[in-house]
C-alpha cells in the first residue's frame, strides 16, 4: 500500500508529462503559470473548507427575525 507521500504509476507519469511540458516554457510563461497555479490552489483549500464545514454541519445558519 502506498502512503499519502508515495506517487502512483499514473501520477508518475502524468509528473513527467507536465515537466516536458514546463521545460518548453519561457521563463515568463512559466511564473504566470505559477501564478495562476497558486491560485487555483487557495481556491480548491476554500472549496475544501467550504464542503467540509457543511458535511460537518459547522457552517453558521443565517439568523432569522
């Protein structure tokens, strides 16, 4: 069994893909490439944190009058 730290065949692979794919990069090309990665990153974490906090039923309910 893998551990959360191991990377699967498929991953392996689909990590070599995307370095050949970095590698044909200019520089600038590959900092708005990070740039934009980041970004997807913290937006995934919300979305994370979102469906979490629901599933858990932690989210606050709106206050009604």
């Amino acid at each position: 069994m893998t551990t959360p730290r191991e990377l699967s065949l498929e991953q392996q692979f689909s990590l070599s893909s995307f370095k050949l794919q970095v590698d044909q990069m200019s520089q600038e090309q590959a900092q708005q490439f990070l740039v934009d990665l980041y970004e997807h990153m913290m937006v995934r974490e919300n979305m994370y944190q979102h469906f979490l906090k629901h599933q858990w039923g932690l989210e606050s309910s709106p206050t009604q009058f």
